[in-house]
C-alpha cells in the first residue's frame, strides 16, 4: 500500500525534479521553475510555518506529493500532486482519506480541512466526493491560471463528518 514520507530540507534537491519533471495542468504554476520551488523552500512553504509535506510512495518510489497548510488555524488547506503516470487508479481517495485522518488524529484544533480545484478538473471534483468531502461553494472566475480566470469549486472535510463517518446536507436552500 501506499505510504506518506515527510518532506525535510535536505530533500530540496528531489522536490526540484519532482515538481519540475511534469506538468501540473491544474495548479497554479503548471510548469514550476527550480528557482520557484528552491525560493519556496527556503521560505518555509513546505515544512515551517503551519506547512507540511509528505512525498507519497509506492514502495521505495515517489508518487506524489502532498502539502497541508494554514496548519496553525483551525481551518487548513491542502494541495495534491500526482504524478501523471498512476492519476486515474484510485490514488487520490487514499490520499484522501490519509490525509482527514492525519490532520484530525494529531491536530485537535483543527475542525475542517479544505480543498480547491478547477471547475473542469472532473477527477478531482470525484476524488473529493467519493472520499466524504462535501461541495461548498462554486466560485467563478476565481482560480487564476497561465493569464486566465477558471472557475473554481471548494470541497471541505469537517471533524464531525470525519468522526462519526457521515456526510452533513449542506442546509441551506435558499435561492439567494
């Protein structure tokens, strides 16, 4: 099975080809540069500052890449990369799953954690559904990417959904 290694600094060299060897049609940065991924490590977005990363392995071998943030709030983010060679197997809803159960199980301050992705990245918006995540919001024109604006939908995990395996019915049915 799968298993989560944490990211240190001296594993700078390796995030660099990790990241920079593909290229990650919906994040952000689709093709990050070494300078950008060096900048970012040397200012803590991996591992300081509410930030940690594990390097997701199949066996001895690098798969993915999983960065939590905001982790000093009670409310954090995550970003996901796959390599392209093993998206579409089922990969993310593991990561998934580790993931609620990592921050839940070691963070007691934190009560949700949220997830972001393109209106059109139809895997992940699955991904998200098939692993208890619930649909929160649709907001348009606000996920900026290569000079465009996409749409964007927002996914959250909740402690108490986590806890007691359940999914909360977002109440609110009013039209505006």
């Amino acid at each position: 099975m799968y298993t989560y290694t944490e990211f240190e600094n001296t594993m700078v060299d390796e995030l660099v080809e990790f990241l920079t060897s593909e290229t990650w049609s919906f994040h952000g940065q689709e093709n990050p540069t070494e300078e950008s991924v060096r900048k970012n490590a040397a200012s803590g977005n991996y591992n300081e500052n509410g930030n940690q990363t594990f390097w997701i392995m199949d066996h001895q071998t690098k798969i993915g890449l999983i960065r939590i943030f905001d982790m000093e709030d009670p409310i954090c983010l995550f970003d996901l990369r796959l390599t392209e060679q093993v998206r579409g197997n089922g990969i993310a809803k593991h990561v998934l799953t580790w993931l609620s159960a990592y921050v839940f199980n070691n963070y007691s301050h934190i009560i949700r954690i949220e997830g972001h992705t393109r209106y059109d990245n139809f895997a992940m918006r699955k991904t998200f559904h098939n692993s208890g995540f619930i649909k929160e919001s649709y907001n348009r024109r606000a996920w900026r990417q290569s000079g465009e604006l996409f749409d964007s939908v927002g996914y959250a995990m909740i402690r108490e959904d986590w806890e007691n395996n359940t999914q909360t019915i977002i109440k609110d049915n009013f039209p505006y």
